[in-house]
C-alpha cells in the first residue's frame, strides 16, 4: 500500500518522462536501480527544498535490507502496469510509458502534490541519468 503522495509522485514522474521524449525505462535491472540511486542522492540533496511531502516519499528512496534494492520504488512502478506503463517484454526488464503529452500535461497540472515542477523534471533528469537514458530538456 502507499501513500496518496507516494503514488502522485510516480505519475508525475512517469509525465516528466514522457514530456523528456523518454519512452521506455529499464525495469529491475542494474540501470533501472542505478536511476533509483541518482534520484536518491538528487532527494538528499534537495530534501528541505521539496517541502512537507517529502517525509512520505521518502519511502520510495529508502533501500530494502533483505533485497538490498529500491523495491518500494519498484513496486510503485509495476503498479503503472496496464496504466500510464506496459510491460510486454519477455522478462519484464523494460517498462513502455503509453500516455501521450497530452496526458503528460494533465498529469502534472494535477494539484495533487506540492512539489515544484521544476524538481519533478530533476528528478527524472537524475533518473535519467543514473539509467543511461537518452532525454531531451523541456521548458
């Protein structure tokens, strides 16, 4: 189960993707907890900055002790599954955004999160750059 913000924050991250022309993410693999990883540190770095809701997402940062992984932030991806993500691949290693910018725009005008626009974007930027993906900057 995860907090209302929890959930908010994965929508709009998967939005931020999309709007990135990002279409697929690595999922569950080394490059996909690699992303995880930048995104941790880019939350340490700017914790104080995000505001209240950064108590509640912060689980999705915080590693496993058994799995040794992000599997809170995994799990909150696999629950994109037939929503705003697929994953039709074999194996279930890539993760395919579906929305189109147009749900992109309406997902992150949502007033459902009180975290800046401009740190969702680093966030997946972060993300982005942890997994090696190719992105393009918005604004």
């Amino acid at each position: 189960m995860f907090y209302n913000s929890e959930e908010s924050f994965i929508d709009k991250f998967i939005a931020c993707l999309k709007k990135m022309s990002v279409s697929e993410i690595p999922f569950d693999n080394n490059a996909f907890y690699n992303g995880v990883e930048q995104m941790r540190q880019y939350f340490q770095d700017n914790r104080d900055n995000i505001g209240d809701v950064s108590d509640e997402i912060s689980l999705l940062f915080i590693k496993n002790p058994f799995e040794r992984n992000f599997s809170r932030f995994r799990d909150a991806i696999s629950e994109q599954n037939g929503w705003y993500m697929s994953f039709e691949n074999p194996e279930y290693t890539i993760g395919i955004i579906k929305i189109n910018n147009t749900d992109a725009d309406n997902i992150l005008n949502e007033h459902d999160l009180n975290i800046p626009l401009n740190y969702l974007y680093d966030f997946a930027k972060a993300f982005c750059i942890g997994a090696n993906i190719q992105m393009k900057s918005v604004g």
